[in-house]
C-alpha cells in the first residue's frame, strides 16, 4: 500500500468568515436573486444567485463630493440606528455617528 500523503492546504492561513453579528439581512426589489447582510454599519456579505453562494464580504465603501474631499467608510464601533424608510419600508436607513461624536 502507498504511504499516505497530506491533505492540501489553503493559500491562507485564517478564515475569510464575515462577522455573524448583523444587524439587518434584505434583499433586491424585483426578480434579482440578490440578498445582503449589513453589520456595523457597512454591507457584509452579499449573496448571490442563491442565499448560501456569497460573492462579497466586507464591502469598502468610499463617499467623495467630486472637489478632493472623500470618507471611507468603516465598520462603526457604536452600534448604528437602522430605520426603515417610509411608505413601505422598502429601503432602510443607516443612521452612523460621526468619529468621537454622539450625535449623528
């Protein structure tokens, strides 16, 4: 019998898990198969085209206004408010407070 070789290792050495910690799972209006989780603040996982295949983890976001100002946007340490949009709540909103601030 031949000796036994080792299994194959990944190219990485820690998991590429997203935090399980969410705060809201939604997913796209229409006939999209694209679902979505957000934590902290920022979109964590999106999924797609079934729930259990993620195609994203951890979105970056950056916000500029078109003159040389931009933000990037990262995970918040307060919890953020997420407030559904009216009429239908359709949409949320993701209410962060500014750095070293508590009001938003």
């Amino acid at each position: 019998m031949a000796a036994a070789s080792k299994a194959p290792s990944p190219a990485w050495r820690h998991p590429v898990w997203s935090t399980a910690k969410k705060d809201l799972v939604g997913t796209a209006l229409g006939p999209a198969r694209l679902c979505f989780t957000v934590g902290k603040g920022i979109v964590t996982e999106v999924f797609y085209p079934r729930i259990d295949i993620p195609q994203v983890r951890d979105m970056g976001l950056i916000i500029a206004d078109g003159k040389g100002f931009w933000q990037a946007v990262l995970p918040a340490p307060p919890p953020p408010a997420i407030a559904p949009t009216p009429p239908n709540g359709a949409a949320v909103e993701i209410i962060r407070s500014p750095p070293n601030s508590s009001d938003p």
